[in-house]
C-alpha cells in the first residue's frame, strides 16, 4: 500500500550499502523490478533510490569506506532525533554518527543497540521514507538476530515504546497492534565474529519463484523456501546478494 503517514517508532526506510551500486541496480531490478538512478547531487555521493511503481521502495549506496561491510541498515522514524539519541544511548546504545542534517531531507543519526545490531535513526523533512509498503516487491517486516533476545526487546521497548509479543524462541514487536518485526536469539553454531544484525523482509508474490529468480541472478538462497510453522505463518527465503547483503522474502499462506 502507499504509505501516507510515517509514525515515530516504526521502521521508515531500508537502506543497502555496498561495493557496486549499477550492480546492485542490475540485481534488484531483476528481483523486484525496482528502478533507481543515482542523485546527481554530488554531495549524497551517488546515493539512489529504489522506486516501484512511482513509489520510493529502499535505497543503495556506495560504501563509505574499504573496511565498511556490505549490509542492510534498518531506519527508525523519530519526530525528535536529538531527543530519541539520548535516550538510546542512556540505555546502553552507542551512537557512531549524527544527528545530522541530510540537506533538507531530513536527520540521520547511526548507532548500534545494546547487543550490537546496527540500525539508523531518521527525523524526516522534504523526505518520509518508505514511499509503499506490505505490497509485493515493497518492504514487509524486520527480523533482528541477537545474542541477547531479552535484552534487545527491552531497548527498543524502552526507547521506542514497542509491544512485544513474548516467546521464548522468536519475539514479535510492533506498536498497538500492528506488528512490523520479530526478534531471535542467533544460534550458537554462528560465528562469534558475526554480530546482531537487522535484516529486512520483502513481500513477494511468490517465494519459490522469487528465490530462483534470485539464484538466476548471482544470489544465494541461505534458508529456505520454507514454511514458518505458526498459525498463519508465512512461506520464506533469505538470500544473499551477489555483493553480500543479507534479506528475506516472505509471502503469506
């Protein structure tokens, strides 16, 4: 749907970073049929944004620097991004940029929560976010991996006033009744050098023919398709993309 009101709290733009942004261009156009072309701004160095069907979908850009890890960055509407910063961080969030102005499109800040995840803040101005959403090919959901599942739900519960749906292995959040995400405690084969991490969920027509598609096009499928076993559990993927960055696909039953 178009989105027409962004509400502080909620997730409000994906945002890919990575080595080739026309390759980028290449494989997401061919999954999700998302068209994009850089700002010919010089000073958003080269940043594009993904449209689907006239609408503002994602983002890509080129990484900041060598040591930068390909990677989807979860942003977080605010209405007072000085204010919503403070109070990430006197709950044990450390800020790494900003608040800063974007032009007049808005403020950013980027910080990691209390388990390490990476995510943005973002105070819009001439620019909301997300421009459509819970569409096929348009951002759905969120999936946070921790290795502190409590812990994590009670820092975004505390500075964003989330709901959490309590259980043991995978908590959902949202705001009032509308659920945007769920949290999971990463499993302990993973890697200790592989920290918590967002990853952002699209809604496709069909997970099967999406994940192939994907797989066509230089991806890897990591998990998946598979069935979540829940009531009125979704079918999913994840996928890697051809540069290294990590989402899911989902479709509902």
């Amino acid at each position: 749907m178009k989105v027409t009101e962004i509400i502080p709290g909620s997730p409000c733009w994906a945002q890919l970073s990575v080595r080739d942004v026309p390759a980028a261009l290449d494989f997401y156009g061919g999954l999700f049929g998302w068209r994009g072309e850089p700002d010919p701004d010089p000073q958003f160095g080269g940043y594009t944004i993904f449209s689907y069907d006239g609408a503002a979908a994602a983002a890509v850009a080129p990484l900041m620097n060598p040591q930068q890890p390909v990677m989807w960055l979860l942003s977080i509407a605010t209405a007072d991004i000085e204010a919503t910063s403070e109070a990430a961080k006197a709950a044990g969030a450390t800020l790494w940029m900003g608040p800063m102005d974007v032009a007049d499109r808005g403020k950013w800040a980027l910080l990691n929560d209390p388990t390490g995840a990476p995510f943005a803040l973002w105070q819009g101005g001439s620019f909301a976010g997300f421009g459509v959403v819970n569409e096929p090919n348009s951002f759905g959901w969120a999936d946070l991996s921790t290795r502190d599942k409590d812990g994590a739900t009670a820092f975004y519960a505390g500075v964003f006033g989330w709901r959490v749906w309590p259980d043991e292995n995978y908590a959902m959040v949202g705001l009032g009744e509308d659920m945007f995400g769920g949290v999971m405690k990463l499993d302990p084969s993973v890697p200790p050098e592989v920290p918590s991490h967002w990853a952002p969920y699209f809604l496709v027509a069909d997970v099967d023919a999406s994940a192939a598609t994907a797989a066509r096009l230089g991806g890897e499928v990591l998990h998946g398709p598979t069935d979540v076993q829940m009531e009125n559990g979704p079918r999913i993927a994840v996928i890697r993309d051809p540069q290294g960055g990590t989402f899911g696909i989902f479709a509902p039953r």
